[in-house]
C-alpha cells in the first residue's frame, strides 16, 4: 500500500519560494509521494528492501521516519536526498555496497535513533561522522570486511548513544578516549577483528578487562596478534600488558637517556669550566690586591724615616743650646 498525503499549502508555498531561489525544477527526492518499487504505510514506514536497487530511492514522502534500503546494490547516500528527512528516526542501509560516509551524510538527521551499516564495503570513518546524529542511540556496523579505522572523534558528540558493534571488521586498533566519555554507553560489539594485543592497544584491552559487562561477546573477542597471543582474549590480556608496556623500555626510552646523559655532561663540563675561570680570576684579584697593601706599605716606613731623622737632629740642637 501507499501513501500519498496531500501536501498542506504552507509546504506548497516553501516548494514554490524554493523554486523560484534556485531556479530549478522540482525535484523528486523530496516528493510526497512514494518510491518505485517500495511500499510505504500511514506508519511512515517506508519498506525498499531487497529490490535490487543500485542509486538510492527518491521520491521518499518527507515525514518519513522508518527507511529501510537493506538488501541491495545501493553505492552511495547522497547527503541532499537524505538531509531532506528530518524526520528520520530509523535507516537500515545494511547488505548494500557503500564505501564511504561523512560528516555531511547525516548532518540534518538529528532525530535518528537506529543507524545500520553492517554488510557494507566501507573502509574507513572519518572525523565526526556521526556527530550530527544527536540522538543517535544504536549503531550497528559490523562485517565491512575492509573498515580498518575509526578516528578517535568520530562518536565524540554521540552522548546518547547506547549500543554500539563493530564485529567482524579489519580492526587492529581503536582509541577508546571519546568512548570513555559516552555517559549513556552500555553495550560495545568487538568480535571478530584482528585485534593486535601490543602495547599501542594497551588502554582497549585494559577497557575490557575492566568492564567486561559492556561487552556483549567480550568470549569470541580475542587478539590476532601478535603470535604469540592470537586467541588470547583481550580482557584476559589487559592487566598483562599494562606490567609489560611499563617495564620495558623501547629504542626510542634508550636515545632518550643518551641525549639526557650527554646534556648532563656537556652541562657538567660547561660548568667545571667556569667554575675554573672564576678561581683564576679570583685568584688573580686577591694577589693584585697583596701587591697593592705591600707597596702601601713600603711607600708609609718610607715617609717616617725622614721624620724620625729631622727630629732627632732637633733634639740635639736644643740640647747644644741649653749647654
């Protein structure tokens, strides 16, 4: 069945101004009517599953709030067709062939709650891609065979969010810092990556060995290396790596104590040097200063002698005299 509502003449009003901004025809992505091959239903449920689609619908009636593409070819969201859905509060996009989302995929979908992207070939998330989505409070993303990075940001303004898989990927690694700070997060899906249980993935490990009752199948995630930790799991890891990361020292801890004891002993050399500059110095300046009491002193016993001379001469002539 379909759904044709008629449109309210202050939506006819905003399609005639916008028409006569832009200056282009109608365009059938924000249509009130109903998608070929697709069923919509006075839920606002519009159902496109499975009909071999490959470019996504259009047509879509602007109030809908369930859209379900899973099951097709579909390459592409195109953020203009999709942002006209402000409504949207549910999108199933999964069993498609996506390979990229962004920022501006989802930027006007701010009431959206369930996102889906599993089966998809996507490769990588980028920064903030999913920051528009305010109320997002599930998001399942898992068997992309190639997604081998999530940016550290990429849920930092998803404070709503509740549920979140990422099995079966390609991921090695994940910076768990905008995770941590998701007051609402209770349930991460892992499993199935080749989670490397070095030192890099020290604080993810440690996540979960910590909080295990986040994590759904926190059993089946385990590492994929290196070898001699394949199948460990990673929480069982995570107290074992934090010893080992903070005992060991690399080759860059190494270089590092090099140059601190080469300044030290430049610094040390430097000042053993000025040290013995002062006491020349010094030393110069007290034998200046003996030189100059000693010659004070000869110049003063040279002054008395004549004195003592001219009145021993004085007294003998008064002693004449008396005689």
């Amino acid at each position: 069945m379909r759904l044709a509502p008629q449109p309210s003449a202050q939506t006819l009003r905003l399609l005639v101004v916008l028409l006569l901004t832009f200056g282009v025809t109608a365009s059938p992505v924000i249509s009130t009517g109903c998608p070929d091959r697709c069923v919509c239903d006075d839920q606002l449920v519009v159902q496109c599953a499975g009909q071999h689609l490959t470019t996504f619908p259009v047509n879509l009636p602007l109030a809908t709030r369930q859209l379900i593409i899973s099951n097709n070819r579909i390459v592409e969201l195109p953020p203009l067709a999709l942002n006209y859905l402000s409504d949207l509060v549910y999108l199933d996009c999964s069993n498609n062939s996506l390979t990229e989302i962004s920022e501006s995929t989802f930027g006007n979908l701010r009431k959206l709650a369930y996102l889906d992207l599993s089966f998809n070939t996507l490769t990588r998330i980028e920064d903030r891609t999913f920051g528009p989505l305010a109320s997002l409070v599930m998001l399942r993303m898992t068997d992309n065979p190639g997604l081998s990075e999530i940016h550290p940001d990429a849920f930092t303004e998803n404070e709503n969010l509740q549920v979140l898989d990422v099995s079966r990927n390609n991921l090695t690694a994940l910076n768990i810092t905008s995770l941590l700070a998701l007051p609402a997060l209770r349930s991460m899906g892992l499993s199935g990556n080749p989670w490397s249980c070095e030192c890099e993935n020290e604080d993810l490990c440690l996540w979960v060995h910590l909080e295990t009752f986040k994590f759904q199948d926190e059993g089946q995630t385990v590492c994929g290396s290196p070898a001699e930790m394949q199948g460990l799991r990673l929480g069982e890891v995570g107290i074992q790596l934090r010893t080992f990361c903070h005992q060991t020292l690399g080759s860059w801890d190494y270089l590092f104590f090099v140059a601190i004891g080469f300044v030290i002993f430049a610094a040390g050399t430097v000042s053993a040097w000025l040290m013995g500059v002062v006491m020349v110095l010094y030393e110069r300046y007290i034998k200046r200063k003996d030189e100059q009491l000693e010659n004070e002193d000869e110049s003063s016993e040279a002054a008395h002698v004549p004195m003592a001379r001219t009145e021993r001469e004085n007294r003998s002539l008064k002693t004449s005299l008396i005689v």
